[in-house]
C-alpha cells in the first residue's frame, strides 16, 4: 500500500533542504494518517506491536530526510560517471536561446552544458550572454561541431 501511494516518489533534488525537509515530513505524515486511517478501519492495525509502530512512524521520517540529502550529493557523481553529461551550442543568440543557456547553468541535472553561442552579430550587440563564449558567426558552425564532438546544436 505504501509503494502505490508514494510511487514514483519525490527527491526535492533542487530544493533547499529545510524546504525538502518540510515537504518530506509533510508528505510522511499525510501517508501515515492515510495508512493509520484504513489500518484502525480494517482492524488489521492489531496485527502489529505498538512500540514497532512508533518505531516505523517516527524513523521513517527521518530515514527520508537523510536519503533525500544523500541524494543530492549522489546523483550528480552517479548522473557524470552514466555519460549523462553532453554538450550544446546555441545557433543565434535572441532572448530564448539566452533563457535555454541559462537553464542548462541552472540545473545540474539536466546533464547538458552549453559551450558557447554561434551569431552573425558582433558581442557587443548580443545582450544577457554573460561569460558564455561567442564562438563564431553561423557559417563556423558546422565546423565547429564536427572537431569538438558537439552533442546538441540548439537553434
């Protein structure tokens, strides 16, 4: 019963952990008065000991909490050592090819870093690219490509 109601689960990978923490508890305590609920209902919560009922119902929250941080410190080395890791260029720098940048720097998860925009404008008159290279004009772009092995052209 617990795996159908908690299935696919929640990592809370990019929240900050009081956050994740509070969501986890919340979460627990919700499944817990669900599963309490239809145990006293059934009858079938005398089945069990009370001291192991305790037991379950306080370290199971806590049990949550340490492998949700566990795994914000695990899945990045476990995601790099997959081959998740690709990379990006950017075909022409506008506001959403800026925004895409953006969100690849964001979030580690993802898996893709983006290695530099490809524009026909000079760099001064791209705006928001930050420290993100420009390297070069679109007619350099399949040749680029080619010699650093890119994986993704976002256009």
């Amino acid at each position: 019963i617990v795996f159908s109601l908690t299935f696919p689960g929640s990592l809370f990978l990019r929240d900050r952990f009081r956050r994740m923490a509070r969501k986890t508890f919340f979460n627990w305590i919700l499944i817990a008065l669900i599963l309490l609920f239809f145990g006293e209902a059934s009858g079938y919560i005398d089945f069990f000991h009370k001291a192991v009922l305790y037991t379950w119902l306080g370290v199971t929250p806590l049990a949550l909490v340490a492998m949700n941080a566990l795994a914000r410190w695990a899945v990045p080395f476990i995601l790099a050592r997959e081959g998740n890791s690709h990379t990006a260029v950017i075909a022409g720098c506008n506001e959403t090819g800026v925004r895409l940048a953006h969100n690849f720097a964001a979030n580690q998860f993802i898996g893709v870093r983006c290695v530099g925009y490809f524009d026909d404008r000079s760099r001064e008159r791209l705006h928001g690219i930050g420290n993100t290279p420009l390297l070069g004009n679109l007619s350099q772009l399949a040749e680029y490509v080619g010699q650093h092995h890119v994986d993704h052209i976002y256009l």
